[in-house]
C-alpha cells in the first residue's frame, strides 16, 4: 500500500500553501508542455489517476471531455475537489494507486501529475493503465526527475569557492528514499529513465514525447529561484500511446519521440 502523506495535517496544510495548489494548473510551470502532449478531449472518456484537488479534472471537463474520473488515496485532497467541482461528468473515487483495478478498455486518455514516484510497484501499474486504454489512447504523466529522486541526501550543497552543485549519488540503485518534503518522513521511489521506458514499452505503449522541464529565462526573472532547475531538473514529463497488445514484439516501440515546444524562446 501506498504512503498516504498527503493526509497528514502537517503535510496537508504545507501542500495547501504551494503554488500550485493555490492557483491550479497555471500555477504549475510544467503544465503548458503536458497539455501539448494530450489529444483534443472532446467527447473523450478520461482518468486521472492521482487526481490531488481535482484541477486536471476540471479543465479536462471544460475542454469537452465526456466523462472523467478522478482517483486519489487522500480522503483530505478528495474533500477538497468535491468541494471545488460542479460538474456531473466528474466522478471521484478514493483508491490506491498500488492496488488499483480499472476496467479494461474504459478510457480514452490517463492522466497522471506527480504520483508515480509514490508507487513501488510500477510494473503493475503501468499494466493497469494499459488494460484500461482503448486501442491507441494516450497515456500522459509527470514525474520527479530521477536526477532530482535518487540521491540519498538530497541537496544542493556549496564548496569553498561558493560553487553550488547537485551532488547525484545512487543513480543506479533503484528503490525507496525517505526524504523531508514539506515534512519529515516522505517515502519516494526512485527509479531510472530506463526504468520508466521499459515499463511503457513492455505493456504495449510507442513513446510520443519525452521532455525534462526547464524555466524560460522570462519564468527566471520572475521566479529567481527556478534557476536551480538548470542544475537539476525538477520534473519528466511523458507522452506514450497505446499501441501493441502486451507480448509483442518491442523493438522498435520507442522510435519516434516527438518534441514538445508550446512555449517560445524555451532554452
């Protein structure tokens, strides 16, 4: 099972405080480059697992989508998108994502924001979200950049001649990490590009689009701090679509990745 953090009150009320959570997809920085990477929602039957506050829910619905369910283990995030949505083509349902069954061929798009480094079993899960997607939908999803989840310590950290750096140590070792993130004691998972590829790969999905997020040097006048993210990236975003039942042949599954760019001037 799952770390439910997010229904600790310290936590929660840390969280309730970010940007993010404040001003919804536009106050997250990598949203313009994972709406560029969804297809047209129209009449679209959509699942967004790990659905927080319900923000993507919202904004799908209002985009045309047919019908969305929202999933999330945190009775406290649920609350709060029943409390914020109108809405009957949004369902929510509280669920762990480790655990979770869908039902097979159900939905056109699965959306994920920030969640899959919360799950040790990655396999499974990305072989539920397959079984769901109809033939050719699209499965989109962020996660923390492996540079940013797999040191042990993680930090920035300053020499003797005021050089900064993100020291990255156990790359390779893939597995739990327990850090302080808004509080003490966060479990994460990390796990390699490789990893998250092969994953996709082997339950039939064509890698569409792959960007490591970066701020705009206009984003940096703005938020001086974001700067740290051209030392080490902060989010990976991925675009796949579903294509090959499960046990063919993967080979050529990854061939064509296509860039993703809504923005101008990106560096």
């Amino acid at each position: 099972m799952a770390q439910n953090i997010y229904d600790n009150d310290e936590f929660f009320a840390a969280y309730s405080g970010l940007r993010r959570s404040i001003e919804g997809l536009d106050g997250a920085p990598e949203w313009p480059y994972l709406q560029a990477m969804l297809p047209d929602m129209s009449g679209l039957r959509v699942v967004d697992l790990g659905c927080g506050f319900g923000w993507f829910c919202r904004r799908a619905a209002e985009a045309g989508a047919g019908s969305v369910l929202g999933v999330d283990l945190s009775q406290k995030m649920l609350e709060r998108a029943e409390a914020d949505t109108d809405d009957s083509k949004i369902i929510y349902r509280q669920a762990d994502l480790e655990l979770i069954d869908l039902p097979a061929a159900s939905f056109d798009v699965a959306y994920s924001s920030l969640a899959l480094h919360y799950l040790a079993d990655l396999p499974r899960f990305t072989a539920t979200v397959a079984q769901s997607l109809v033939d050719g939908g699209t499965f989109v999803f962020s996660i923390e950049h492996p540079i940013y989840t797999a040191p042990l310590n993680p930090g920035f950290v300053t020499d003797d001649a005021g050089h900064v750096s993100w020291p990255l140590d156990h790359y390779m070792v893939e597995g739990s990490r327990t850090t302080e993130w808004l509080a003490p004691g966060v479990v994460k998972h990390h796990r390699t590009i490789t990893t998250y590829i092969h994953s996709l790969q082997t339950t039939g999905f064509v890698l569409e689009h792959f960007h490591e997020w970066v701020p705009t040097p206009e984003q940096i006048d703005e938020f001086p701090d974001w700067a740290t993210d051209l030392d080490r990236p902060q989010f990976l975003l991925i675009g796949a679509r579903l294509m090959n039942p499960v046990g063919c042949d993967f080979g050529t599954a990854s061939a064509h990745i296509a860039p993703v760019d809504p923005l101008p001037n990106r560096q």
